[in-house]
C-alpha cells in the first residue's frame, strides 16, 4: 500500500487509465480533496504527506465511471465554480459557446429566461457578466432548482435571480412569466439510443439528457411557445446537438425566426440564435 501522496497518485492513476481519459489528473483532483486542500496546494505541498483514509473510496468511486464533478461536488464553468449534484447535468466548456453567443446579442439591461436552468450555470454566468440583467430559471425538477438557487446565492446574483417550477410539456407553463429580452434555452437533445459513456448514460439525468428517438421532440414543443415570451426586439439563443444545425434550423424558420449558428471551440455547431 503506497505511503506517501505521491506514490498513492501514481498507483490511483494507473488503475484509473483503465477508465478515464485524465486518470493522472483525476487522482490529483481525488486527493486534494481528500486532503481538503486545491490541487496547486497539492503538488507545492503535500505530495510527501501520509495517504488520507477517505482516497480509496473516491478512486473506487471513480472506477465505476462516476464522474469527477458528482464526487467533488462542484464544477467550473465560465471561470467560476458551480455546485453540482446528480440532480443536475454536469455544466461543461461546450456550453460556454452558447454563453458567447447570448453575450453578442444581449442587451446590457433587461430579463432573461433560462429554460432548462440545471445547475443555473447559463442564467447566472449571465447575470454575473450583465449587472443590468434580471432572470428567471424554469426547470421541471425541483432538486435541480435548488441546486441553481445555492449556485445564485454562493455567485452572488441571488437578488436579480427566481428560479420556478414550471414544465414546458405541460399546459399552462408560461402563465405569469411576462416577456423577456433573452431566453436562453438548453433542452434535452440527446437521442434516446444515443452511444454515451457509462459516466454519462449511468450518472447524468437521463430527464435532462434525452428527447425521442432523433433528440428533436423537446424543440418541437418548446421551440414555438417562446414566440409570445420574447419582447419586441427579443432574442433566443438555444443550445443544440453538433448534428441538430439544420433540423432545429428548420423548426425555428418555420415559427417564423431567422437562426444563425455559432460553433464551439472544436467547430461544431453548439448555438443557435433566433431572432
């Protein structure tokens, strides 16, 4: 059994590889947080320490394709750290694009609706960026709720922030929300026999994640009920599946909206916007 740190590190990374693309950088994130110290702190400090009792029990976690950010608990996005739990999709930097574009055409003061909150990773990184904006977050799931409540008040939007229960597939959702400046929109579009990894497929919620057989049924639904929520000169800005472009596309011009899309940092198309 390793003795140090260092050596632990070692041993865990190797056994990791078998299940993890980052098995060394999984160890060292593993055991900072054993230890209860950052991972910089880690490895100017700490690597010649004795192993702390609760590592094994992360890396075993790890092992069965957990995902890092569930055994943490949190997760950065857009240069700050969201609280996460397995009621929520883990936020991830394909979605920052979708921030870029919402930040392109937003207006420096107004309301937004976040459709799909989760974590509220999109609604408050909004927020946090425009200090004119005030938001909403709907989601159908009231865990997921509260986690973006604790995301608004730790990130210090929680005044300029609601988060409501409210299911776009079910009548009467919209009632009383008023119109907005931004809807931002992260739908399920997933197809339901999609090939995933087992830490996606077996930990994410599969009620965030999948939408019918092509991932289209939840744009279906919502795409042409956010007409009668947009202001004048409002604008929506939807997340979408790198091969969606040209079916969600269709489904927007049909509503009568003009798209264009914006690419992630890999060049697939993550964004569309919707005016």
């Amino acid at each position: 059994m390793a003795d140090t740190v260092a050596a632990a590190i070692r041993a865990a990374a190797q056994h990791l590889a078998e299940t993890s693309d980052t098995a060394r950088l999984d160890a060292e994130l593993l055991m900072a947080d054993a230890l209860g110290v950052t991972r910089s702190e880690l490895l100017l400090r700490h690597m010649n320490d004795a192993v702390p009792d609760g590592f094994g029990g992360l890396v075993e976690r790890r092992m069965r394709h957990e995902p890092i950010a569930y055994i943490l608990g949190h997760q950065e996005f857009y240069g700050r750290d969201f609280l996460v739990t397995p009621e929520v999709l883990i936020p991830r930097s394909d979605s920052e694009s979708v921030i870029e574009a919402a930040l392109a055409v937003s207006p420096a003061a107004g309301r937004v609706l976040d459709c799909g909150t989760g974590s509220g990773a999109l609604l408050i990184t909004m927020l946090a960026e425009r200090a004119g904006l005030e938001g909403i977050g709907i989601d159908a799931s009231i865990g997921a709720l509260a986690v973006a409540a604790a995301n608004g008040a730790r990130l210090g939007v929680a005044d300029r922030a609601r988060m409501l229960l409210r299911d776009w597939r079910k009548p009467g959702w919209s009632d009383g929300l008023g119109q907005f400046d931004l809807i931002i929109a992260n739908p399920p579009y997933v197809e339901i026999d999609a090939p995933l990894a087992p830490s996606v497929r077996e930990f994410e919620p599969a009620e965030a994640l999948f939408s019918g057989r092509d991932g289209l049924d939840d744009y279906r639904i919502l795409v042409p009920q956010l007409r009668g929520l947009l202001a004048p000169a409002g604008v929506v800005v939807l997340e979408i599946g790198a091969t969606q472009a040209e079916s969600v596309s269709a489904l927007a011009l049909g509503g009568g909206y003009q798209a264009s899309l914006h690419r992630d940092l890999a060049h697939r198309p993550r964004a569309l916007v919707l005016h």
